[in-house]
C-alpha cells in the first residue's frame, strides 16, 4: 500500500492543509485513513484534507512525500482526478 500527501502549502479554515491520495483506489485510501484516524468527512472528491498537524503523523504512518504537482500527476494517470466543477462516478 502507498499513499502520497504534499506539503501542508494549503490554506483554509485558520489552518494550512496537506492532501492524502492514493495512486490505486480509493479503497486503500480509506484504509490508511482510517489506520491513522482521519474522520470520513475529510474526504473531498479524490483526496483527504489533512491539517498541518498531523503531517508528520501521516508520513511517521507510511505516506510518501510527494511535491503538490506531483499529487494531481499521480490522480491523473491512476485514472482517479476529480477535478472540482465536473460531476463523475467514482471508479472505485
């Protein structure tokens, strides 16, 4: 199992914010989010929002530091972007 998160470089709601992703299935990203105690209502189309917080805890976890840029490559070739404003079904 791998799953990637960036740097906390995100702003919003008094906090910056890193995104957890996988590049297999959403499924195995619910599984290392839930391993490490991330709530559900984190998810948000095709990632986890995780505070800067609990960076270090997610890579102590097994995640894998990757740049911002790369996140969106790797949800891109992995078939698993979804891009805000365009309606999708979930692959898996």
């Amino acid at each position: 199992m791998t799953v990637y998160i960036d740097p906390p470089d995100w702003p919003g709601h008094g906090r910056m914010w890193s995104h957890l992703i996988s590049d297999i299935s959403y499924d195995e990203l619910r599984l290392f989010a839930d391993r490490l105690g991330v709530p559900r209502r984190a998810f948000e189309r095709d990632h986890y929002d995780i505070p800067s917080h609990r960076y270090a805890d997610a890579v102590a976890a097994g995640a894998v530091q990757v740049s911002s840029r790369e996140v969106v490559r790797l949800l891109t070739e992995a078939g698993l972007r979804r891009p805000k404003g365009r309606v999708q079904r979930p692959s898996s």
